[in-house]
C-alpha cells in the first residue's frame, strides 16, 4: 500500500497509490482478487473519505476514488488531501503509509487465515502501521502549482513480448482499444496502462494518451521492447518528439526505464538523453536513435536523409558524388559490402573513405597521377599445407572440467524391440553401454619475430601470427580426426575388394565406390538422409572422380556448377578435398589413399581440456616476441560402423 504526492490542485495535496495487494494481511486476512475486484466495481463512481487511523467523518482530511488494476493485481486509489497539518506531514515523510476500511458480508476460515468474502469499502486512513508490510508513502514531485493534471502512468510489469516483434503504433493502440472496451465503452483506466503518459484533465479522449508501447497479443497485455525505445527517442525530442509538459518528463522516463530492466538492458541515462536532445536535427534524431538501442533505426533516417537532401550523379567503380543541401562543398562515397549496423560504424566507414581520398590527392600531388596503386602494409601470409577444413565441427564435442585430466564418455548402443508375452518378464535387451576414457594430448608450436621486423609494419603482426595459430589449430585438430576414422573404421573398401597391398595404379577413385560405401553402411544399419554424411577425398581422388564419364556427363547437363567444375555433393553425400588423408603402399610400392567417409554425429568425440590458447612474451636482450600457440585435444572413435575407409590407387 504506498502513496505518491502528485502535487497540488485546488489547494489539495494529490496523492495517489496501492490500497492493497492481493495477499495475507499481518492481521490473517486473505484479500482475493476476485473480492477486490468485485469491492472496486461497486464504488467505480463514488468519492470514498479520507480519515486519520480509521476514526470518524469528523476528522476527515481528504476524499478518494479506487480502481482495480487487472495486470498488476492490486487496488488502487487516487485521492485529494485537503487538511494542510496532514498535507505537511505527507509532504514531509512523517506519514508513509495508507490502510483501508471496509464491512464483510462473511468469512471463511482456511488454515487459520480469514477471508473476507463481499467486501463493501468505506473508507481510506492514514496510518502509521499498515496492515499490509508494504505500505509505503512515494514522494514523487515537491510541486506546489496551481494545477497539476498532466502524469506519467504508474510503473507497472507486464509479460514481455518476443525481443524481436516489430513494433505497430497504430496496431498496438487498435489492440488496447479492443481490450479495454466493454459493451463498446472504453474503460480509461485500463486503456492507460498501455501508454507512459496521460492528461487528466481529459481522460476520455484518445489523444490525452501519449507514447504507446505496450500491445494485446493473443489477449494479454505484454510491453514491446522496440515500443519502449521508439517511446524513449521520443520522449527526448527523435523524430519531432512528444508534446507533454517537461515537469512530467522525469517520470515518464522512470517508467520506461523500468521496462528496460525488465528486458535486461540498461537504460540510457536521463543527463545524456537530456544533453542529446539539444543538439541539431538531423543529428539529434540520429543519435537519440542510437542511444535508446535503435541504431538500424538510427541508421535508416541518416540513409533517407541523404536521398532526399543530395544530388548525386554516379561515377565509374560505384562511386557517387554528393551535393548536399546545395552547399559547394562535395563528398565522395563508396559502397561497402555489409551496411552499417549504427552511426558509430557509419562514421567509421565515412572516415576511413576520406582518409583513402587524402591519400589519393597527396599522392597526385606528388606523382601527378592518381592510378598507382596504393602500398599495403598488412602481412601476407601462407596457410599451413593442406587448408583446413573444420572437421570437428561434424562431430560431437565433449569441453573437459577445469582439472580434469581424462574424459570417460559412455557409448550406448540401440535397444532392438522383439515381441513379448503376456505375463511373462520380458527378457533383457542386447543393449550394450560401454565407456572410454579419453585423455586429451597438448599440441602446438612458436614463432618469433624482432622489433626490427613489428617496427617495419604498420599493422599488428602478432594478430596476424595469431590468426597462422588459428588456422594450425584447425589443422591439427583435422590430423587427429582423420587418423582416428583411419585406424577406427568400422569397414574398408577398396576397388575389386583386393587388397591395399595388390592394388595397382588402374585402381583408382571412382563413383561406384561411394555407392558401395553407402551400401555398406545401410547393411550395418546405421541410417542416414541426404547431409548427414561426409567424404574426405585426397586430391588424387577427387581428380580421378572429375575425370569420370559419368560425372563428366552429368557437368554437361548442369547437375553440377560447369564453371567451376566443384563437386560439392554426391549421392546425398558432402564432398571434402585434404591432402592430409593417410597414405600406403600398393602393388610395386605406388602409393595409395584412404579416403574416409562417416556420419556426422555419430561417428566420433573430440574431447577438449583447452582450446586454443595464445601466447605471447619477450626477450629484451634478444630484441624479439615470441607468440605461442597451443591447444589440449583428443579425438575417439564413437560408432565405428559409422565410419568406412576407402582404399583406391
């Protein structure tokens, strides 16, 4: 039960408040909702007096109206106090709390707990202890005007909407309208709790309710998050802003704050809105936009801005030349894949383009022709042997506890149904669970350079010998794996079924043999769909599939991208190409390839204690950084029958 000073009107002090929760009292009665309700319904129309601890009409200080607050599920009440020794102790903290008064038509006794039952109200008192332990007196405004009529709406929670709903003005209030009216009467005090602001003074008009940002969806109430920033851009001054009394400002944006809590964000603070919001348009707009967390939004009215204000005439390689608001001055701009999310980017990117251009005129300055091309200083580097290619990814990855040393996985093979007869224990199934231990191995390397060498380049060489580690890491990690589906595979294939040792340079890679590998794995019962498997071919392979009839015709139809003459699928089956398959020996000692191809998901574990971890330090005497790079990993075969090895020349 609280209470809030609004300020003056009519020589009376404007208080308004919770009269009371649905809850237990400290003295054992149990307020419902439902009688609450019914109690508020019945005095809709009527002045309730105002008394000091509950004692008679002569010492009334004041008179009050009550409403019921459906989303909050509490009674409410606003009220005038028109003693002036009252008044001062409101207004001075030495009153804080409210406390009703009302009949019972009876009582039910549950648990020890009383619940009143037809609740008829006849008076609010102020109290020095209230009934209810959350009684507490607000003092919002120290105003003493002549009329205070214009407020912000109470904070109040509603459910929230998903983060990204789009944001209707115009539907939400259709929506509030809809919710709030009965026998086509609109309830105003409902319909407020739509919006943050509302002019008392005529509350029966739609356009005494200002800066919407709540919706009914699906027949609840619930707060929109970009609702509640567009109302906060607005309250500021973005996009014309709201016309509402600037006393009522600080309250408008305690409200809205709230919901920005709710959505677990931090609200923009008042001082910097507030310093915002005297700038310039269109900069105004643009920034508020950005700080109350619209920057797409931010960005879209910067983008409009410049079509509408700017002459343009487009120029070779995607260049524009702009004339803006028909001043002298030019600006040269280039578009850039991937737009910018906020102004902050925008400016970014604005200034990198004007740089570029400082550096184009000095060097026709110096030169006399602009058409040299411009010197790089970013490093260029070489990837390691064999480009990675993120197998760890298609598996399951199991992260070690800090401490732990060994990972024991489970492996839990499927229980086969058989038939079962009544009122006989059906026997036990042939599942099998097994369990691995896995005992990940550290792996990683160093690479130095001198001052000499960082000083020479204008670009930060530790992060691009960062980004060498990166690539190792992925590298080591697809060795690993290979090698376990290697000597894991559940089944080996090879041309003609001979073997690894007979096989001669005519038994190459061809179609057929993913087909059978296919077959194969159905016979084992492991099932697949279209994606879920993978091939890792050496290039040896991969070149000698290419050079097939069949797959020859089927590029000349278009089945396969004739430009480029990738195979990326075949069969239903994901096609990667490494050198860094293992190899052995055929007939006459001519090298052979294992190609490997499994389903994702199923058919091995990574286990990582550490994942990459970069390293860097120096030595002063040697002049030189060092950066070391490592990472802590294992890898172990889950379902071998989901693996087949593939053996060809």
């Amino acid at each position: 039960m609280s209470l809030e000073v609004l300020g003056w009107y009519d020589e009376a002090l404007r208080i308004k408040g919770v009269l009371a929760p649905a809850r237990v009292s400290r003295n054992g009665r149990l307020y419902l909702p439902e009688e609450l309700r019914r109690m508020a319904e019945e005095v809709k129309d009527r002045e309730i007096p105002v008394y000091w601890e509950h004692v008679s009409a002569q010492n009334a200080v004041g008179k009050a109206r009550v409403y019921w607050d459906e989303v909050n599920k509490v009674l409410r009440y606003e009220a005038e106090i028109f003693d002036e020794a009252a008044a001062e102790k409101i207004r001075n903290g030495l009153i804080k709390h409210v406390s009703l008064g009302a009949d019972y038509e009876t009582i039910d006794l549950i648990d020890d707990v009383i619940v009143p039952r037809n609740l008829h109200l006849r008076e609010i008192s102020l109290v020095a202890v209230p009934g209810i332990p959350e009684s507490n007196i607000e003092v919002v405004e120290n105003l003493i005007e002549l009329k205070a009529v214009e407020r912000a709406v109470e904070v109040h929670e509603t459910p929230r909407a998903p983060l990204d709903r789009p944001w209707d003005k115009v539907r939400a209030i259709d929506s509030l309208k809809k919710w709030a009216s009965k026998n086509g009467e609109i309830d105003w005090m409902k319909f407020r709790l739509g919006f943050a602001w509302y002019d008392e003074e005529n509350p029966k008009t739609l356009r005494s309710y200002k800066l919407p940002h709540h919706e009914v969806i699906d027949g609840k109430l619930m707060v929109v998050w970009r609702g509640v920033a567009a109302a906060m851009a607005a309250l500021f001054g973005a996009r014309g802003g709201v016309d509402i009394p600037d006393r009522d400002r600080p309250g408008v944006y305690k409200h809205l704050a709230a919901h920005y809590k709710q959505f677990g964000k931090e609200p923009p603070s008042y001082e910097k809105l507030s310093r915002l919001s005297r700038l310039e348009e269109p900069a105004k707009t643009v920034k508020i936009l950005e700080a109350v967390g619209l920057g797409d939004e931010a960005y879209k009215v910067l983008s409009e801005l410049a079509v509408e204000n700017a002459k343009y005439t487009v120029q070779g390689s995607g260049v524009c030349e702009m004339e803006m608001g028909g001043e002298s001055r030019k600006i040269v701009v280039e578009r850039v894949d991937g737009e910018p999310r906020t102004f902050e980017e925008l400016c970014k990117k604005i200034g990198k383009r004007i740089a570029e251009s400082v550096k184009l005129k000095a060097r026709e300055a110096v030169t006399g022709t602009s058409d040299q091309p411009l010197t790089h200083s970013m490093p260029l580097f070489r990837i390691p042997a064999g480009a990675p290619i993120g197998l760890r990814g298609f598996g399951e990855i199991v992260a070690l506890e800090r401490g732990e040393k060994t990972a024991t996985l489970p492996i839990i093979n499927s229980i086969i149904f058989s038939e079962l007869t009544p009122g006989q224990e059906p026997a036990e199934a042939t599942q099998t669970i097994t369990f691995v231990q896995v005992t990940p191995v550290e792996y990683g390397g160093i690479q130095s350079f001198t001052y000499v060498d960082a000083e020479r380049m204008s670009e930060d060489l530790g992060a691009v010998i960062a980004r060498c580690f990166a690539e190792a890491a992925q590298l080591s990690s697809d060795d690993l794996i290979l090698n376990e589906l290697d000597s894991s595979a559940g089944s080996t294939i090879t041309p003609g079924d001979n073997a690894e040792s007979d096989l001669t340079s005519e038994d190459t890679f061809n179609s057929d043999l993913i087909l059978s590998a296919l077959t194969k794995l159905r016979s084992e019962n492991v099932g697949f769909a279209p994606g879920d498997l993978v091939l890792v071919l050496h290039p040896k392979q991969y070149e000698d599939l290419l050079k097939e009839d069949y797959i020859k015709t089927a590029m000349q139809f278009g089945t396969f991208d004739p430009k480029t003459g990738v195979v990326a699928r075949l069969f239903g089956v994901d096609i990667f190409v490494s050198p860094r398959v293992k190899t052995g020996s055929g007939s006459g000692g001519i090298t052979t390839y294992h190609a490997i191809l499994f389903k994702k998901r199923d058919a091995f574990i990574t286990a990582i204690s550490r994942d990459l971890l970069i390293e860097t330090f120096r030595d002063v005497k040697a002049r030189k950084v060092y950066v070391a790079g490592s990472h802590c990993i294992a890898v172990k075969v889950k379902w071998d029958k989901a693996v087949v090895k593939i053996i060809t020349a």
